[in-house]
C-alpha cells in the first residue's frame, strides 16, 4: 500500500480478521446441496435422525418464487452451540438420507456458518425478506 508503513497493515489485517470471527460459536448454520425437491418438514425429518427437537429452534428452507424448487440450501438455528459441533462433526461431508424414494439424491451435505446467527435474529431477518418480496 502507497503510503503505509508495515505495520499499519499488519495491524489493519489483525482487525479485520477480528471483525470477521462470530464473538461466540456458531449456532446457525446454513446447510448447503440441499435436495431441490426438499421441504422445511423434509429437513426437520432429517434432523430429527440425529437430534432432539429441542435441540433446535429455527428452520427455514427458501424457495423460489412461483417454483416446485427451493433454492438448494437451507437455515437451521441451533439451540447450543455443542450441539450444532456435535451435529456437524456427524453430517459434513455425508449424503443427504435416502428416506424419501421419490427424492432421492447423490448430493453431499455442507455446512457453513450462517452469516446471521440467533432465533431472533433469524426471524426477523427471514420475516422482512418474505415481507419484501411479497
């Protein structure tokens, strides 16, 4: 950079690293290579292979406007973060269940940090996108 020393830039980078880490551990997760197929009561029955259903607390699953599809990826709050550690150490990497014949996909579960994390800040979130797209 023109102008600034090293370590201006050493620090600057510090910061906007730490600008970037959650202040507490992820319990929202975005769950990607979801099936297209797949509905916010297709996931909760997956969840529910591995968890409670106290374990959770928010789901939601978009879907594209005047379409059969969602649009592959899906939410889910957590309702601690141990479990969300737990239930992604279990699930990364695997396929999605095969319960469901007529749904049936070769596609591998990912999962990611939701950039909004919380219930509440979820709901509110996912309330005023439905609002504005309505």
């Amino acid at each position: 950079m023109v102008g600034c020393s090293a370590d201006y830039t050493t620090q600057q980078a510090r910061m906007d690293s730490a600008s970037i880490q959650p202040a507490e551990p992820a319990t929202t997760i975005m769950f990607r290579n979801i099936p297209r197929k797949h509905s916010a009561n297709d996931v909760v029955a997956e969840l529910d292979l591995y968890v409670t259903r106290d374990a959770f607390d928010f789901v939601y699953v978009p879907w594209f406007r005047n379409s059969s599809s969602n649009m592959g990826h899906a939410f889910v709050n957590f309702t601690r973060p141990a479990v969300e550690l737990a239930f992604a150490s279990k699930l990364q990497g695997t396929q999605w269940s095969s319960r469901w014949p007529s749904k049936k996909t070769p596609k591998i579960i990912r999962m990611v940090p939701a950039s909004v994390q919380g219930f509440t800040a979820n709901l509110q979130r996912f309330q005023l996108h439905n609002t504005a797209s309505d």
